[in-house]
C-alpha cells in the first residue's frame, strides 16, 4: 500500500471525525459500551480472584476494545462510505488508497488508543494490577492489535453488502476473537489442533503480547521479567505479522471500492 502524505491524511481525518460524531450508533458503540463493561467488571469482585484473573479480564477488555470500537464500527463504516459513492470519489482524486482507507479509521483508531489508556489506568487503580513487566510488548500488541483489525474490516466489507447486514457479518469473527482468546489458556486437556487453531486467531496473539508485557505471563506459565518475557512472545509476535501480511495482500487485491451492481 502506498505512502502517506500528512496534509491529505488530515483532511480525511477531519471529515470523518465530523461524520463520526453525528453517528449515535458508533459513538454509544466505541464510547460508552467498553465504559459501561468496566464499571460492571469493577462490581463483580474479580479483584477478589487474585492478580492473574483480573489481569486476564482486563487485558481481555482491551481486547473488546479492537472488536468494538474498530473492527465493528469500521465494518460499518467503510460499507456506508462505499454504497454512498465517497470511496469512489475519493479515489478519483489525489488521495492514495492507504490515505484513504487509514484517514477513514483514523478517529475510531484514536477512541480505541484512548480507551485502551483508561482501561490499563482503571486496572492498576481498581484491581491493583502491577506495573507493567514490558511496556514495548503491551504497547506493540496494542498497535499491531489495531493494524490487524483495521485490515480485517476493510477484508469483511468483501462480503458486507450494506450496514445493516454488518451486524450479521461481524458476529462469527467477534465471537470467535473474543472467546478465543479468552479460554485458550484454560483448556489444557483439549486436542492440540484446537489449541492451535485459537491461538492463530486474530485476537488471541494480540491478547497474549499484552498479557506478556503487562503480568510477565499469558497464564499458562509462571511470570517472567523484562527480557524473560521475550522467548514466549516470539510465537504470538509471527501470529500477528502473519495476520498484517494477510490483511495487507487482501486488502490490495479484494477491497471493493465501489458498490455491487
């Protein structure tokens, strides 16, 4: 995909901060839904489970937070910019295909980033969760998190005809993503296909670098320090190169940027 330059990008961005802002659908989706998850997290007693279960619920919510606010949102996005001819016209301009597409998800990339930061917050203040044991490795499975799901829903608009239908077409990848990832590490006397298959999963790696780099451990092993960490994350780090290359390739070749006819 090509290169950006920033003054187009910004235009893009503002345009779609603003038409983000009237959507009530996204807004409640991207903003006051993973909120409202916290709050229910942060009565259910979870902290009364020990560190490493309510690590794994938080760092699972950050996971939500790259499901929701920007895999789903610019499913729906990217579809309603398509069938309304913006895309087109866009591309019919001087913008470049990554201007396009990045400037599109730019504000719901940001609500993402921002949610993410009150979550890690929320975490060391209401359950006591430690400082983290490699902030390069919560940080890097936070962003590449977010490059793999801005990709997988400019992939999903391949078969996305209209927003509505989005709701249909996203609920297969969400769950899968978030259950996944969330009980992979539980299952220890599953066939070992299956525990491949959920680690491959989209989310899983990502949930694994920032449950490395946050608690030294993804739970199936004891914690360990800076550098420790680093041996362990080497698997779900290909995982989600893998998954960027994938994205990348598909999105080049598949993207559809003009409605069916």
């Amino acid at each position: 995909m090509s290169t950006i330059r920033l003054n187009r990008f910004r235009s893009v961005s503002v345009a779609e901060l603003r038409l983000f802002g009237r959507n009530r659908s996204a807004m409640f989706s991207a903003l006051v839904l993973p909120l409202l998850l916290a709050v229910a997290v942060s009565g259910s007693g979870i902290e009364d489970s020990g560190e490493s279960a309510a690590g794994t619920v938080v760092t699972s919510l950050l996971g939500y937070v790259l499901l929701a606010a920007v895999y789903y949102n610019l499913v729906t996005t990217y579809v309603s910019r398509r069938e309304e001819l913006m895309l087109k016209r866009l591309r019919s301009g001087e913008l470049s295909d990554t201007e396009i597409l990045t400037g599109i998800a730019s504000p719901m990339i940001v609500v993402a980033l921002l949610q993410m930061a009150v979550f890690v917050a929320a975490g060391a203040v209401l359950f006591g969760l430690p400082v983290p044991v490699n902030v390069f490795l919560l940080l890097g499975g936070a962003l590449g998190g977010v490059v793999v799901f801005v990709l997988l829903a400019a992939m999903s608009t391949e078969f996305t005809r209209t927003t509505e239908a989005a709701q249909v077409t996203t609920l297969p990848v969400m769950l899968a993503c978030l259950i996944g990832s969330m009980i992979y590490t539980t299952l220890d006397d599953a066939p070992g296909a299956l525990v491949a298959v959920l680690r491959a999963l989209p989310l899983t790696p990502v949930v694994d670098l920032m449950r490395l780099g946050w608690l030294g451990t993804t739970g199936t092993s004891a914690a360990e320090g800076f550098t420790g960490v680093l041996d362990d994350a080497l698997i779900p780090a290909g995982i989600l190169v893998a998954w960027i290359i994938v994205g990348v390739v598909a999105v080049r070749r598949r993207f559809r940027w003009e409605p069916r006819r």
